[in-house]
C-alpha cells in the first residue's frame, strides 16, 4: 500500500514538473495563448496522472487486502492443527494417567498380599519348631521302646546297620571299580602296553646282567697275571681297544667280559682267546688282534644278514640294513636268539599269508624286518618297535614295511593284514614252549602254579592256563559269583599272581561267568 502511494506522489511531482517546464516554454515562445494552452494542457496530463494513481491505489489495497486474508487464513490453520495436538497430548496423558493409577493400584495389592504371607511363614515357623520339639520327644520315646523291644542297645543298633551297610559299599565300590577300569581300560590299555613293552627291553636287572657277561677259559691262573700287566698296561689297552670292562676275580681259570653291546663284547671275547693261545700278550699285539678280529665280526655281521634275506627269499634289502639285521646273531631275548627268532617269524608269516591270500613275499620281508630295532635299542631312546620303523624309513622300506615294524607291539595302528600276522607270527614265535630260557619242567610247573592260584578263590570252578601260561581263562559258578564281583576276582587273581610268581612278559587273565537254566519238554 505504501508502495501505491509512492509511485502516486512521483507522478503527481513528475506532471507537475512537466507542466512547469511547458508553461515555461510557452510563455517563452508565445506569451499569453501559449501559456493558457499550456495551462490546459497540464491539467490534462495533472487529471491523467490523478486517475492513474487512484487506479493504482485501489490496486494495492485489493493486493494488501488479499494478503491479509491469505494470512488469516494460514494463521487459522496453524493453530486448529495445534489445538488438536494439544487434544491428543491431553487423551494421552489421561490414558497414561489411568494406566499409573492401576499399576498403583496393583503394587498396592501385592504388598498386602506379601505382608500376609510373611505373616503366615512367621506363624508356620513358629508351627515348625514346636513340630520339632514334638518330634525330637516321640523319637527319644520310640528310640526307648525300639531299645526294649529289640533287646539291643542303640550301640549294637549301630554296629548292626554299620555291618549292613559295609556289604552294601563293598558292592558300590566293586561298581564303581568296574566303571573306572572300563573308562580306563579303552584309553590306557594302549599306551600301557607300550610303556610296559619299553620298560622290559631297556631294564637293566638281573637278567640283563645275565646275558651281558661272557667268561672265557684260562689254561692257568697264572694267566691272569698276564692279561692284567705291568702296572695293569694289558687290561687297560685291551679295554680300551674294545669298549669292554674286564672282570678278573677269584673265578678259577676264567676272566669275564662285561658288555651291554653283544658285537663288542664278541670282539672283546674273541680276542682276548686269541691272545691267550698265542701267549703273546702286550698293547701293540693287543691293538693289532683286536683290529683284526673286528674286522672277521663286521665280516660275519654281513654274512649273516645276506644268509637271513637269501634264506627267506629276499634280495633288494640295502646294505646297511643287512648289516644292522647279520648285529642280532649276537643279540638275545630271554635267551632266545633273535636272528633265529626273526627268521622264523618271517617263515610264520609267509605261511599265514599264502593261507589267507595276503601278499607272502611283503609278509616274509616283514617277519624278518620286525625287530630291526632291537640291533640298535641300546644306542637310541625308545622302543625297538619304532627304532625299527625309523631304521626302515631312512633306507627306503616302502609304507607297508614301515607300518608293520611300527606296528608289531601295538605302538601304532595297523594299516594292513601283514601288520596284524606279524604281530601273531612273533607271538607264536616267543610263547612255543621252549623257544626261550625255560625248562620244561620250569615251564609245566608255571602252568600249574597258575592253575592253583586262580584255584584257591572263593566260587572258581575251573581254571586253564593258556598260550604257553600268557593267559589264565577262569570259569567261576554263577549262582556265587556276580557280574560286579566277577571284575573283583580278576584284578585279585591278577594281584596274587604279580605277587606270587616270576614271569617273563605279562599273563592275561579272563574270568567267565555263565548262568545257564535247562527244561526238557515231554
């Protein structure tokens, strides 16, 4: 509207203006008349410019009258939008409000409830004791009439339900025996068998002192002196040159070598009986016997070996591994010869193979490889089984080869049929009644020791003793013995035998119990 007015005055001015200037001109120019039209002539353009700036007026109070109507408008809208938020905000308000008021209302309620019942706990404890007391005095009086009825004290009472509950534990606990050795027979039975197997071969005991030991004869003991020398110059190179210990005691016309090693204590043995037929005896004659006598054993060594492969058909063994195999003429195992041992064990296996159609030649080679180790056990930590399947790896042995030595005491899972006949085959070989340092008397006197042992138990009925005394097989009478006690029997069996008898190995023993029921229908 402002605007309107302003433009109006402008050309209010601007006509005006104009209007001065044409008056001026014409009265300049033609005086009088000119200045009258002049006059008529600026109030026409004065007129003109007044309706102009009316219209325009009227214009702009149509325009700012439109613009407040619009903004009414608009205001109006806002704030009904408002006033009905305001609506909502309030019905909200009044719905939480009444929600408030009934969770009110139930807090309200439980407390009261949980008064009552700390009430009623408190008048059901009071209840309890005095329950309590009535009962500690019913039991004293029934413990008095239990007493005088019974005729025993309440001592006896308790010795009486002590006895019971003992045979009730002795079976709990014959229970709880059998779930241990269950859980541990399937995991420890493995490794126990190796860490027996390991402690066997490497314990160095009274039979190990046996058969580490060679004596060799003496025409005289004047001898004696000789082998020992000027200040002990002889014994000492002579030790010296063959890694033996000398043992030259009261024994009449003999000397003893000792040596854990069967090749050097042979050496040492030959050596020194060359030297006492020759009678020359000093440290250089000693050097030079010794170099040569080893040389004839290195030589034997080699010869063996080649004679154990050709003997059973082998010839793509290498070099050193007949070497190390010619070693075990000279190794023992409970007396046993295990060159011989070997040889038959390969013989063994040959045959199982060809009878259940396994590869023979694989389970010759095998038989003969099997206790490899046992020419070396003495020089590397662990059992020979797996010194024999490293020994294999290092020359060349195929898999199969590698796994059955590894495998012949169970230190590793067999992973072919010529595996499990080697591990037979070795069995067979040891047990056979004879083929170890065992008499035979020695041998049936074992058998029936084991036989009296699993005898002399409460509810044995019979008892065999089994692949050459290595297993015990008792047959117990079911309607005395249990399932439970029957585990109890064989672990007291085993105990008494452990502690009774000397064996060599381990000795199984299987306790049998069945219950048969018999009819007959006529």
């Amino acid at each position: 509207m402002e605007t309107s007015m302003l433009i109006t005055i402008g050309l209010l001015v601007g006509g005006v203006a104009a209007g001065l200037v044409v008056g001026f001109l014409l009265r300049g120019a033609a005086g009088t008349q000119a200045v009258k039209e002049a006059r008529e002539s600026a109030e026409r353009i004065l007129h003109s410019a007044q309706r102009e700036a009316d219209a325009r007026k009227k214009e702009a109070e149509i325009e700012a009258k439109d613009t407040l109507l619009r903004s009414r408008t608009d205001f109006e809208s806002e704030m009904k939008a408002q006033r009905a938020e305001i609506t909502n905000a309030e019905k909200r308000l009044g719905v939480k409000e009444e929600h408030l008021e009934r969770r009110s209302a139930q807090t309200e309620q439980k407390e009261n409830e949980i008064t009552r019942r700390e009430q009623a706990v408190t008048g059901l404890e009071a209840h309890v004791r005095e329950q309590d007391r009535m009962a500690e005095k019913l039991l004293g009086e029934a413990r008095l009439r239990l007493e005088e009825t019974a005729g025993m004290t309440a001592e006896e009472a308790k010795r009486h339900l002590v006895a019971s509950l003992e045979e009730e534990a002795r079976h709990d606990a014959a229970l709880f025996v059998k779930r241990i050795e269950d859980e541990a027979r399937e995991n420890a039975e493995k490794k126990a068998r190796h860490i027996v197997t390991v402690a066997l071969e490497r314990v160095a005991g009274e039979h190990a002192a046996e058969i580490s030991v060679s004596a060799v004869s003496l025409p005289s003991d004047e001898m004696k002196g000789r082998i020992i020398g000027r200040e002990g110059r002889n014994i000492r190179a002579l030790e010296t040159a063959t890694g033996v210990d000398l043992v030259i005691d009261d024994t009449p016309e003999a000397v003893l070598i000792s040596c854990f090693d069967p090749v050097r204590r042979e050496i040492a043995r030959v050596s020194l009986s060359r030297l006492v037929a020759d009678g020359r005896i000093h440290p250089a004659r000693i050097e030079e016997v010794v170099e040569k006598v080893r040389r004839e054993i290195e030589q034997t060594i080699r010869e063996e070996g080649e004679k154990a492969a050709f003997d059973l058909g082998i010839h793509d063994l290498h070099p050193e591994v007949i070497k190390i195999l010619g070693r075990l003429k000279y190794r023992t195992s409970y007396g046993q010869n295990v060159l011989d041992h070997s040889k038959q064990v390969g013989y063994l296996c040959g045959m199982m193979a060809a009878e259940l159609g396994a590869n023979e030649k694989l389970a010759r080679r095998v038989g003969l490889l099997h206790d490899l180790g046992k020419s070396i056990s003495h020089e590397v930590e662990g059992g020979h089984d797996a010194i024999g399947a490293e020994v294999a790896r290092k020359y060349g042995e195929s898999e199969a080869v590698i796994n059955c030595i590894g495998a012949h005491h169970e230190g590793e899972e067999a992973r072919c049929v010529e595996a499990i006949l080697v591990s037979a085959a070795d069995a067979i070989s040891a047990a056979r009644p004879g083929a170890r340092r065992d008499i035979l008397e020695t041998y049936v006197k074992r058998l029936e020791k084991l036989e009296e042992v699993a005898q002399s138990f409460k509810g044995v009925e019979k008892a065999y003793a089994i692949q050459a005394g290595r297993e015990i097989r008792i047959i117990v009478r079911p309607e005395e013995v249990s399932d439970i006690f029957s585990a109890q029997i064989s672990r007291d069996i085993a105990k008494k035998i452990e502690k009774e008898m000397s064996y060599p190995g381990q000795i199984k023993v299987t306790v049998i119990r069945e219950m048969r029921h018999v009819e007959y229908a006529r």
